[in-house]
C-alpha cells in the first residue's frame, strides 16, 4: 500500500494560491480515479483507489498547512506505512514555476507543511515531490513575511495559463513513482518543464 500526501490549505479563499498546488494535483487525481472514502473528519479527507490491484491512499490534510504532520502520522499508524510508502507533495518558492524535484529525503527547506510532517514522523527520511512557484512576482526580500504573503497569494493569469500543465505533469510524476519506484521518477521528471517559458 502506497499513500500520497498532497499539502494544501482547506478554504476557497486558497484554492489557486501558490502555497495550494499539493490540493490542486490532488483534485486532478481525483477526477481520474473515482475514490472511495477511507476517512473523513475535521483533520483529513483520506481516500483511496486501486493502481493495479493495490490500493492507494491520497490523504488531504485539513488543518492547515502549519499542522499537515498530525493527520499523516495518524495515517502511517493507523495503515502500518514505512516512510517509503509515503510520498508528501507541495509547492516550492525556491524553486521556478514549471520545475518539478523529486527526492527521498531532505529538510524542510523553509516550508512550514513538510516541516511540520518531519517534525510529527521524527525523520526527514520522507519521499517528497515539491512544484516549483517561484516566478518573476517574488519580491526580492526573502523575509519571512514576504514569502508569506507570496505563496498566499494567487496565481496571476498567465500563471493560470500554464497551471494545468504543471499539474498533470506532477500527476504524471506521482503515478511514475507509484509503478517505477523513485530512481526511475527522478531521472524523467526532475527538470523545469517551462525552461522557456518566461513567466511573470
């Protein structure tokens, strides 16, 4: 059993913010693989479909981005998962929109939700797929409050443009590791998609 985590934060006002991607590949898994409902409550939608006769689960924490580590160590207890079984997917600033990574492990790289998922599980030994926001709308102070109300803030349109896109192209990467393991993932997906694309 395999479980994707996509990172979010629960509320319209958030759906087509940067920080949102993890809830807005989700969405498009779930469109093409009807789910049924593992669990939901005040802390997590978690779902489930089959992939080749074994069963995933696709957990969507809703306790906001801050506190997305309770929900996945209920579910890693709860299903007995290893961290490998588990694959966590959010967006990074650090990284430009178009661009997909793909790793094993790693810290938290100043994101608050797989901060809060390594502080819960007590390893960064944590498979994760981070999507690249960062585009030419970032300010140049990377304090924290900037970077705050950049991830927060809405994707502009010629962002949108692009979205659906990079949302398959991460749906692609989710299913690669599923069925190929993550070497196989790393050495077709882990490149910017958009290198020529200039975004603004």
């Amino acid at each position: 059993m395999k479980c994707i985590v996509c990172l979010g934060n629960p509320g319209k006002k958030y759906r087509y913010t940067r920080h949102n991607i993890g809830f807005l590949v989700a969405e498009n898994i779930l469109q093409h693989h009807p789910p049924a409902i593992e669990r939901q409550n005040a802390l997590m939608d978690l779902l489930s479909f089959s992939l080749q006769q074994e069963k995933v689960l696709l957990l969507i924490p809703l306790t906001y981005m801050n506190n997305s580590g309770t929900a996945v160590q209920m579910v890693k207890e709860d299903y007995s998962l290893s961290t490998n079984d588990m694959l966590v997917l959010y967006d990074d600033f650090q990284l430009p929109f178009g661009t997909l990574r793909i790793r094993p492990k790693g810290s938290d790289g100043g994101h608050n939700g797989i901060g809060s998922v390594i502080y819960s599980l007590e390893t960064e030994a944590i498979p994760r797929l981070r999507v690249g926001v960062q585009t030419a709308e970032m300010p140049d102070a990377h304090t924290h409050e900037t970077m705050a109300s950049f991830v927060l803030s809405n994707f502009t349109e010629s962002e949108m443009k692009l979205l659906p896109r990079i949302i398959q192209l991460a749906e692609e990467a989710v299913f690669s590791w599923l069925q190929d393991g993550i070497e196989k993932t790393m050495s077709v997906y882990n490149k910017n998609f958009f290198h020529d694309t200039n975004v603004s």
